[in-house]
C-alpha cells in the first residue's frame, strides 16, 4: 500500500478559498431570491463569483496531481541511487562437523550434560566490486522430527565490511542445543537434514538486502572421521558410520540416567572450592567411563550440498534490517531449553 499523500498549506488555502467563493455564491443567490430582486441582479458579478470558485478548484486538483507526479519521480530517483550497488555475498568452503559426544559442565546454566556439539564452517567473499557493511550471518539446522521439525540455532555471527578486493572471511558457528541426539535420530532414519543460512546487510548507500540459501546433508555425505585439533589426523574407523552414529545416540541418552547420582553429588559441591579436588576427581572419572563407552572418538566430517532452489536475494526495509537476529534472545532461549531439559532428566529414576 502507497503512502497516504501529506496535504500541503497551499492546498488548504486553495481549497479554503474555493469553498468561501461557493457559499458566498449560494447565499448572495438564496439572499436575491428572497428579496425578490433576482430581475436586478448583476449578472456578470455572479458568472465571474463562481467561475472564481471553479477555476479555483480545478487549480487545486491540477496542483495536486502535478505534486503527487513530482513526489514519485523524486522518490524513484532517490530509490535509484539507494540500490545501483548490489553487493552479493555468499559462502564459501562451506563444511559440517559432528563432535564426538563428550560430558560437560556449563557455567551459565550451572547444569552437567552429555551431548555432541555441531559445527558449521564456511568463508564469506563478496562477488562484486560493490562493498557490503553492517553484516549479520545466522544459521540455522532444521532437523526432521516425524511430522514437525526440531530448529538448532547458533550465534550471529557480524561483519563490519566486505568486499571483492578484501580477503574472505571465516565464519565458525557451534551448536549446542541438540541434549536428546535428534540429529543422530534422524540420520539414522535416512532423513535429510537442511542448514538454512541468511545473510543480512546494508550497501554504502544505506540499503539492505537478505540472502537466504540452505545446504543439505544425510548419512550418506558424512565422509570421514577426523580430530577436530589436527585435521592431517585422519583415521579409518572399523566401525561405519551407521554404527557409531548409533553407539553416539544410544550413550547419550543412557547418560542422565546412568550418571545421576554422581552429577548430583558434583552439583552440590561444584562451587565449594574447599571441595575442589574431590570435584575433579569425580568430574574425570565420570568422563572416563562416559568415552569409554564409546566405539569412536574422532569427529565425523559432513559433506553439504547447496540447494539452488532454495536461493533468495532480494532487498529490504531498514525497519525490518533492525529486526536481524539477536544474540541476546539466543541466549535467553538456550537457558530456558537447558532448564527444561534439567527438569526432565531429574524425574528420571536412578539406573546405577
């Protein structure tokens, strides 16, 4: 919908004096028939009165298309000059990375879990000899849940400046959120799993544009497994990838229940520093008999695949530019999702 039009105080004026010329006219006509006169009136004054009044009005709606005519071509010239540089961005070297489950404790949360960690690597370059600023890159893994699908989000990552002649830059997202293995559960089941990816950001001129693409991947693309710390590591597992993923699900979901009352006793004592030996002690050998647990401990490699029907450039309002994702809101949504799943595995019963 087009702005309503602003009436400026030459059409009020304008439109004041029509509107004085044509109730003068009526009454000076109401008055004459009333006296009895209308024979003596002088004709001419009373053609050249409402010829006034129409004239008038016509110069008022005249003045008033030729403004609103005025207004648009300003507003696409303006609108011309905001958008003749389009930089496009996108990502490069784009690879996923499934971590060896591991047991940790988190700070934030004050919470103890076993879980694997996903990471989503990919540079960005500008293809474009038009500069991009203000960059907001989030990412997103949408994971097949029966009917519905399960949402994993990460940080936002920011750019300041991007351009052709400017060096790629690397952008590194963790997912952390993933505690019951839905991941695993869907690679096993031969689901595909998508990594949706939206770029935000602004030209020199003050424009913004969104750019959303998505990459997929299943069990079939996870190619190797590899040390995250040393990527020239690489081994061959006897086990296939079927078969740790297995193994991974399966412990993870065990572990709540199987180390609970020795992650109660460490809650009690964590933040005892006096106790900060016995902390650690049993911190190590609940993780020992957690990795022993499993039949890989190198990270799985994913091979993605850029959806090209998935591809979407188009611009954007500043208003909707201020809406980009925000950290904050990240994290008050993963201390809520932690809380809940603290509550869960505490109504567990023991399993020792």
């Amino acid at each position: 919908m087009s702005p309503k039009p602003k009436i400026s105080l030459l059409h009020v004026v304008l439109i004041s004096i029509a509107t004085i010329n044509i109730i003068a006219l009526v009454l000076f006509v109401y008055l004459a028939i009333s006296s009895q006169v209308l024979a003596n009136l002088n004709y001419i004054s009373v053609a050249s009165t409402f010829s006034v009044a129409i004239l008038t009005i016509l110069y008022v709606f005249t003045t008033d298309n030729q403004l609103r005519i005025m207004k648009s071509q300003l507003d696409e010239m303006e609108k011309e000059h905001l958008f003749k540089d389009q930089p496009i961005l996108l990502l490069d070297n784009t690879e996923f990375i499934i971590e060896c489950p591991r047991f940790f404790y988190s700070p934030p949360e004050d919470e103890f879990s076993f879980f694997s960690r996903f990471f989503f690597n990919a540079k960005l370059i500008n293809t474009c000899n038009d500069p991009a600023i203000v960059i907001r890159l989030d990412v997103k893994i949408i994971v097949p849940n029966g009917n519905q699908t399960i949402n994993f989000r990460s940080f936002v990552e920011k750019f300041n400046f991007a351009s052709s002649s400017y060096k790629a830059q690397q952008a590194r997202f963790m997912f952390i959120e993933d505690k019951r293995g839905a991941l695993f559960d869907a690679l096993r089941d031969n689901k595909t799993i998508t990594l949706q990816t939206i770029l935000i950001y602004q030209n020199t001129s003050g424009a913004c544009f969104k750019l959303i693409n998505s990459y997929s991947f299943n069990i079939s693309t996870i190619s190797r497994a590899y040390d995250l710390k040393d990527a020239e590591n690489t081994t061959n597992s006897k086990y296939s990838v079927r078969e740790i993923l297995a193994n991974w699900h399966s412990v993870i979901v065990q572990a709540p229940t199987m180390y609970k009352e020795k992650v109660s006793e460490m809650t009690q004592i964590v933040h005892d520093t006096s106790k900060w030996g016995q902390y650690k002690a049993m911190f190590t050998k609940v993780e020992d008999a957690f990795n022993a647990q499993l039949k890989e401990r190198n990270d799985l490699k994913v091979n993605v695949y850029e959806d090209n029907d998935t591809f979407e450039f188009k611009t954007i309002s500043k208003e909707e530019f201020s809406q980009c994702p925000d950290n904050r809101v990240y994290f008050e949504d993963l201390i809520n999702k932690s809380k809940q799943t603290r509550v869960e595995n505490q109504s567990k019963p023991n399993n020792l």
